[in-house]
C-alpha cells in the first residue's frame, strides 16, 4: 500500500470500519489508484444511494454540444438532433453528464450553471473536447510530431495544449490516440505515432502526462483518454471502420502496449474502438474491455464508447436494437455512451426489468462520479470555466513559439543531394509553386476542432520574411508555371494531401500525390531547374518520379499554427532538420501495409538483384523507398566505433556504445537508433526492432559518444502460451539511421 492509499483508507476508516471494507474493495479505490489518488468523498455514496435509475443513466451520456450548432457536429455524422435549451433542460433533470466538443467557457458556463444551481442532485457536468493537437494555438498532427522522435516535444505540446483548453472549460480531451498504424491506406495514422511500438508508447505516456500535469485537480489539467481500443488501425484493407482480425499474440505485442503505457502514465479513460476484433465488436467485447482491461490489468478507471459506437452494434449485425445495443455494451465494460442517447433511454428499464444488474449501473456511475471528483468538479465545479482566463490564455505569443519549434522539429528532410539546401538567403530569385505555396489553406490538418487555417501562417507569407520578392504560383496552370520556374534560380515546389485526403473516414487505395500535382512536379523538373519538393502529407506515400527523384525533398505534414514559419526555419537553415520518418514509406501502394518490423518469411531476397522464388513483388524488391526512421541533417553524421561491454547479456545490462561524428559545415542533430533482431525463437521475431535511441546535437567536426543499455526485459516477446518471455540464443544488433540502413551491425548471445 502507497502512502496516498494508506491516506485514503484512513479516511474511510474513520467514515467506519464497514465503510472501510467497502472502499478497499470497491472499483472506485481502483480508480484513484489509477487517476489522482485523491479521497473520494463518503458524499458520493450518500449520492448514489439517493439518485433515481435515469439520474444514473443520465451519468453515463454524454452528448455532442449543441450551443450554436455544436463545434461536434459538423466533426461528426449528425447525432441525435438537440438544441442548447433541450441540453439545458436535460442538465436540469439529471439526464446528461457534459457535453463534448462545446464552444468555449461561457457556453461551459452556462451548462454548469444549470447544473449545480437548478438540478435536483447538483452533480457537476463535465466538458470533453477533441483536443488532438492543440486547441487555438495548433499543434503539427501527432504523426508529425512523433516524427521528432522527441517524446519530450510531446509533453511540451500536450501541456501548452491542457493549458489552453482547460482555461476554455474542458475537463478531458479524447486524446491521445495512440492506435498503432500499419496501413498508410487508412487516413487515421494522422492522429498517432505511426507504425512502431516503442515509439507510440513513448509518445502516449508524455501526452497523457502533458495532458495532465501536476494532476486531474489541477485547473490547468486535463484528462487523458487513450483511444480507441483496440487495433482499430489494423482494419482490413486500411478502410476506416473496418473488420480487425488479428491475433492474440499480435495484440500483446503491437497494439495492447501504448495503451498500456498510458495506463501506467496515468490516463484515467479509454475510448473503445468502432472495429470488431474477429467477429465481436470492441464496443461489446467483454474479452477486451473485462478479462483483459480490468481483470489482466487492473485498470479501475471509465470507459467510454467512441461516437454512436453503441448504437453502431445494430449495424454490425450484433445488435438487434437499440436496447439490445444498450444492454450488450454496457454488460461488455462500456460505462459511458457518447452521443446515442441508448443508455439514457434503455438503462433504466433494462435494470427495472432485471436484464442488467443494479451493481453494474452503480459501479459504472460510481466512476464517472470518481472521476468528476478526481478532476476537482465536486470542489469547484468553475474550476476551469473563467472566460477571462480564457482569453488570456488563447494563442499567447510563448504557445505560437512553441508550435514553431515543434513544427520545424517535425520536418523530416528525406534527400538533399548537392547540399540544395538550406536555401540562401538573399542573391537567389525563388519561386513558390503549388497548391500549398500560399492561399491559407491546409495548415492545421485533419482532427482540429478549435484552430483555422485562417489563424495560422501559410509558406509565402513566411518565407517572403526572410526573402521579400519570393514569387508565388499555385500551379494551377502549367504554363504559368513553368514560366514562373524557368524565371527563378530555385523552385520550392509545395504539393502533396489536402487535409481532408487523411483523418477518419478518409482511407485512400492509393497512397499517392494526387495526379494533377505529379504532373505539376514532372514539368518543373523538366525545367532542369534545382527544385525542393515540400511535402504536405497526412500519411506514409509511395513517390515516384519527379517527387521521388527531387534533389531535395521534405516532409511537412500539416504543421499547424505555425506551419509555414517552421518550414522557412529548415528551409533557410535557422534550424537543421533533425526529425525521421515514424512510417515507412513504401515503393508502391501495393506493398502496404508495409512495415520495417516484418518477419522474415521462409524465402527472403537477399539485399540487391530480385531473385527467383523469393518473397518480392513481379516489380518491386519488398524494402521501403524511404525507410522507417530515415531522415537527413545539414551536417553530415559519420557512425563508427561499435562497442559492446560483452558477448553476452545475462542478469546486468549489455552497453552498447557507438561514436558519431560530424563531418559536414553545420551543426546538427542525430537521432541515433538501437534495433534488434531475435535470430532463433519459437516464435518467429521481426528483422528488426527498435528498442532505443537517442539525439545528439553537433557541431561541425564534434563527436560523441552514444551510450544504450539493453537488459532482458527488453528482449523479450509473447511466447506460444501468450505470455512475455525471453529465451536463450544469439541476437543481432545495429545502431543505425534507420530501421532499413546498416549502420553499426554487431552480434550478442542472451544466456
Ligand atoms: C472519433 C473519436 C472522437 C469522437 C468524438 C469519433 O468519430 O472516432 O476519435 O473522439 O468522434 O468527436
């Protein structure tokens, strides 16, 4: 028992010895295990023993906001219709617990209001948003961000975004997504960290914990939900929504383990996923939300569906309506319905009529209660809503800094051949050419409720800071644009994903730059003018041609904010690139999904010449174009001097040591990664994984040591009984750029 478990036992203690057996007992002590730790009141007991069968239900809805159409709405398929007042008056009966997606704090004002002063049992509401990478002030898409490979950045990010959204009145943001996303096809890999494990873990704990701060109390703290379980990015064919089949063993191994890290970060809630897993949709899955959540691993806090997810049962073919849908849900593990409204109108008669058990409707209510508690709204239920603390925290100066950094943090420079760039600053006549040169559009990306494009600072507006008589063209018509070309010393050629091409219900069967701006990319290179691509993307593409081939080509994603600042930032060299690529980037679409972390197969083609019988396509060697964790600097990073401290790992940590050296004229930062390979198993190991790495920032001609550790823990692997377990045998290790390059290849034996 922890010293803030021994406080809380005390303090039922002295609420009686009963009581005392209750609370350690109860799932509600589960639940502050995992959110704050703080007492929870014997008050809400007393309140639960007082609420009627609908106040109860009413806990567990929670509805699209309505206030001037509901920002909700529009993000969404439309709900149940319902208007500001028929919310209010829903408030007043006990019938809703928040709202979602809501309009700032004098709507959350407002609601509260209604709640604490004019509700029969005064229970506070509780305001949730989609705060997926930012709330005014935007954020690069997280798929960016982790291309930092800088969880820190993330934590950054996640706290300036907590700050600002809870001084707007939100409590808890459905974030961060942390899906594991193999398939470039699906356009909800924009919302995570990509394709691998280590890496979305570690981007998932320092959201959550930047999400929530000192703590759930705090008024600048918002609740993290970990979404959406599970494997909802392995649909089938990469089409949003989609079937999930896959197997026990790769759940436990790719898709439980972020959700786990953020468990341990301290996310309070988890949002279950619109997919079935094998025939048994997420939303009704008792294997997932009870064995394997609860029981396997003690998590005590909410569930919550995803949007309509339970009502999506009928449509699965597993509900018969929505009562069934109701009830089959909600005896699954789901505590909280998001916009169906079928618990508030079913659960009352299901219990009534003795289909779902009394304890489970007050077991579910206890937690959201647990959770308004741990989150402060029983001791101030305004804590967050002050709409001048509101203004005064929108968009200020130090936020908009730190998405610039972030930004250009999130570049990643996949070719630079001839040193194209950075681009002078002055002597050099440029041309901007594209859809994305200028115009204020497609900045903020897909999943952002609050920003606008319009708030943020496209590329031309930026780079003519630094270059005033940059000339523009939106590649509209060829002809004008060659022209434009031929008239400049270099072309920035900024094509690629509008941003509505990625997010939900945005999957593309074929993942690459739209045709009309291949073209435009064709005609600039014939020009033979030097041409840096920019890449706008949402997802991993296959590039071919004048993009693949470009004598620079960046990665932009969609930057938010700040977007075209952070690129003029690497484009001039204020900042050299440093981020990598969190998705390989495949050859073709037909090889996705493509990942670096794939098994072997019995055939695989050596490196080089495609070779009869192996595992390769009639076309393409199966290898990524640009591979996972690839990415160039403006230096020039030499690796050498592999060392490891033994032949073999046993009980103490084998070190790994490498030098890099930078040889190139600027300072720059390398991120230098560790992966292994698992030769003999009985289970068989992917050719590579990564388990750790690093940046180093040097000056030209510096040099640096890199020190790894790895232990046992990190080699192991679900065995055939499911179960982690390492074995015996030989391992291969690198330290290397990339998941695809060679690097610093060395061996060790685990005994
Ligand atoms: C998405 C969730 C989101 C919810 C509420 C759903 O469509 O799948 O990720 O949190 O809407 O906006």
């Amino acid at each position: 028992m922890n010293g803030q478990d021994r406080r809380i036992s005390r303090r039922a203690w002295l609420a009686g010895a009963g009581a005392a057996l209750a609370w350690s007992a109860s799932p509600a002590r589960a639940l502050f295990a995992i959110m704050d730790a703080r007492p929870l009141p014997a008050s809400v007991e007393a309140l639960i023993s007082q609420m009627t069968l609908v106040e109860k239900a009413g806990q567990l809805n929670l509805l699209a906001a309505a206030w001037a159409g509901g920002a909700a709405i529009s993000l969404n398929p439309a709900g149940a219709a319902s208007s500001f007042d028929a919310q209010l008056r829903m408030v007043r009966r006990g019938e809703l617990t928040g709202v979602f997606n809501g309009n700032g704090a004098e709507m959350a004002r407002r609601m509260q209001t209604e709640a604490v002063h004019r509700s029969r049992l005064k229970i506070p509401l509780l305001f949730a948003a989609d705060v997926i990478h930012g709330l005014r002030t935007v954020f690069p898409v997280p798929l960016a961000e982790a291309a930092s490979f800088d969880p820190d950045l993330a934590r950054r990010t996640a706290r300036a975004a907590a700050v600002e959204a809870s001084a707007s009145g939100i409590d808890w943001t459905f974030a961060p997504m942390v899906d594991i996303a193999r398939d470039a096809r699906w356009g909800r890999g924009v919302e995570g960290s990509g394709e691998d494990v280590l890496l979305s873990r570690l981007m998932a704990a320092a959201r959550v914990e930047g999400f929530q701060g000192s703590g759930l109390a705090a008024p600048d703290a918002v609740a993290a939900c970990a979404k959406h379980f599970v494997a909802y990015g392995a649909g089938e064919a990469g089409l949003d929504y989609n079937s999930v089949d896959v197997s026990e063993r790769t759940l436990r191994d790719i898709y439980f383990p972020p959700f786990q890290a953020a468990f341990a970060a301290g996310a309070p809630t988890v949002m279950a996923s619109f997919n079935d897993l094998s025939g048994i949709p997420a939303t009704a899955n008792s294997w997932l939300l009870d064995t394997i959540l609860r029981k396997e691993w003690g998590f005590g806090g909410l569930v919550v569906s995803d949007y309509t997810g339970d009502e999506e049962l009928i449509a699965h073919g597993f509900a018969k309506d929505g009562r069934d849908a109701a009830r089959l849900a909600f005896l699954a593990g789901v505590d909280m319905s998001m916009q169906s409204g079928l618990y508030l109108k079913y659960l009352p008669d299901l219990v009534e009529k003795g289909e779902v058990p009394l304890a489970r409707l007050d077991e579910a209510v206890r937690r959201v209660l647990a959770f308004k508690v741990a989150l402060g709204l029983f001791d101030d239920p305004f804590r967050r809503i002050d709409p001048a603390r509101e203004k005064a925290r929108l968009r200020p100066p130090e936020t908009l800094a730190l998405a610039r950094e972030a930004g250009a943090r999130s570049i990643v420079m996949l070719r630079n051949e001839g040193e194209v760039l950075p681009l002078p600053r002055s002597g050099k006549r440029i041309a901007l050419i594209g859809p994305f040169a200028g115009g204020g559009h497609d900045l903020i990306g897909p999943w952002n409720v609050y920003g606008t494009d319009r708030e943020a600072v496209d590329l031309v507006t930026a780079v003519r800071e630094t270059v005033p008589d940059t000339t523009m063209d939106d590649g509209s018509n060829l002809a004008r644009a060659v022209a434009a070309a031929r008239a400049a010393d270099i072309v920035v050629l900024a094509i690629g994903e509008t941003q509505n091409m990625s997010g939900e219900a945005q999957s593309r069967t074929e993942i690459v730059v739209p045709a009309e701006q291949q073209a435009l990319a064709e005609a600039i290179a014939a020009t033979g003018k030097p041409y840096v691509v920019l890449l706008r993307t949402g997802r991993a593409l296959a590039l071919s041609g004048a993009v693949a081939k470009a004598p620079a080509l960046l990665v932009t994603w969609f930057l938010g904010s700040q977007d075209g600042p952070a690129i003029a930032d690497i484009l001039f060299g204020i900042v050299s690139p440093s981020a990598r690529l969190p998705v390989s980037f495949p050859r073709a679409s037909g090889q996705v999904p493509y990942y670096y972390a794939h098994r072997n197969t019995g055939r695989p083609n050596p490196p080089g010449t495609l070779q009869p019988y192996k595992a390769h396509f009639r076309d393409y060697p199966n290898s990524a174009l640009f591979a996972f964790g690839h990415g160039l600097t403006y230096g020039n990073m030499v690796y050498s001097d592999l060392r490891l401290s033994s032949k073999t790992l046993a009980d103490t940590p084998l070190t790994i040591r490498a030098t890099i050296t930078n040889t190139g004229r600027m300072t720059a930062t390398e991120v230098v990664q560790l992966y292994i390979h698992d030769v003999v198993a009985s289970v068989t190991q992917p050719v590579r994984v990564l388990k750790a790495f690093t940046r180093v920032t040097l000056a030209p001609g510096a040099r640096q040591e890199v020190t790894f550790a790895l232990t046992r823990a990190d080699l192991s692997f679900i065995d055939r009984g499911l179960a982690p377990t390492t074995e015996p045998g030989a391992f291969r290790l690198w330290v290397a750029p990339s998941a695809e390059a060679e690097g610093l290849a060395g061996t060790f034996t685990l005994t």
